[in-house]
C-alpha cells in the first residue's frame, strides 16, 4: 500500500513541477508499473492470511463474496475518480496518496499484534 501512495505521489508531482513531456511520460510510467507491482504484493499475502485463517467449509463462500466485493467496486472507483480528476488532477491524487498513509499507519499497530 505504500507502493501505491509513492506512485500516487509520483503522478502528482508531474501536475506540479513538470513540463517536459518525455519526462512526465517516463514518470507515469514508473508510477503504473509500482502500481502494478503493488497489486501483487498486496493481493497474495492477504489470500494467504485467508486461507489460513478461515475454516475449510467456509472459504468459498469467504472467497465468493470478497471478490464480488472487489469487482463491485471497480466500476464505483472509476466513477468517483472520473469526477474528480477534472477539476485538479495533482491534488486528488495527494489526497489519496495521504489518506493511503494514514490507513497504512493506522494498520500497522494491528497488523503487528497478529
């Protein structure tokens, strides 16, 4: 998750301080393949900690409804951000580069007690 609020931030910078084209390019890209790489990290130990901690009769269902959870709200990002990219795109994506450290942060402490 902090590789997803670093290249949050790595797109913002580009609305702030760059005009150089090529640059900006190479920047949003970075940015996409941390986004990437961020999935991945995130995704696979979390299908590990369920598959450890849930009981046996009840993955598929725990599985089936996680993933309806997650295709569900796929569509409702895309519009939330299609609303609010146009108005400053380098500042929504500070935002939620924050409020990605914030959960981060506030996380941590319960993720180490486990």
């Amino acid at each position: 998750m902090i590789l997803q609020a670093l290249s949050l931030l790595i797109v913002a910078s580009t609305y702030f301080s760059l005009t150089h084209p090529m640059l900006v390019y190479s920047l949003i890209l970075l940015s996409n393949v941390l986004l990437g790489c961020s999935v991945s990290l995130n995704h696979i130990p979390f299908q590990m900690m369920m598959h450890q901690m849930i009981e046996e009769h009840f993955k598929s269902r725990v599985f089936s409804l996680t993933q309806s959870i997650i295709s569900g709200l796929t569509p409702l990002s895309y519009v939330l951000f299609g609303l609010l990219v146009p108005f400053h795109y380098g500042i929504v994506y500070v935002v939620c580069a924050v409020l990605a450290f914030i959960v981060v942060l506030f996380f941590r402490k319960s993720y180490r007690h486990e």
